[in-house]
C-alpha cells in the first residue's frame, strides 16, 4: 500500500481554460481523481465509506504551482 501517489499524465484540453494550460479547476479535477484512485488503493474509497455511512471532505486545500503546464505537455 502507497502512502503517497504518483502519477505520470499529460494535460487533456478538457483541463485547459481558455489559454493552452493548465486551468485552475482543470487542476483541482486532476487532485479530485488521483485522490479517488488512492483512496480505493487504501481501502478507503466511496464504497468503503459508503458502508460505513462517511464521506471525505477536502474542506481545506493548499497548492503551489511554479510553473502552469501547457496542453499537452
């Protein structure tokens, strides 16, 4: 079991505004989904929780982005 997770991927034009980068919720969604993936790595993703009648929330994000990604890229 990975207690971190690390991804390779490419930026898909659905993550892009309306500049060829990385948008800020194109950002957030690509967390949204790596969270899900570990989560269920964990044993604790949505049915896990869904039995046990809990729900994650992230009430509190902190990001830091040197440099915005390019579409693509």
């Amino acid at each position: 079991m990975r207690s971190k997770l690390e991804e390779k991927t490419y930026i898909h034009i659905s993550d892009c505004g309306n500049r060829p980068q990385l948008s800020l919720p194109g950002c957030f969604t690509l967390f949204m989904d790596m969270a899900t993936v570990h989560g269920e790595e964990l044993g604790m993703g949505m049915k896990a929780l869904a039995e046990k009648g809990i729900i994650w929330v992230a009430s509190k994000t902190r990001i830091l982005i040197h440099r915005w990604p390019e579409m693509l890229e």
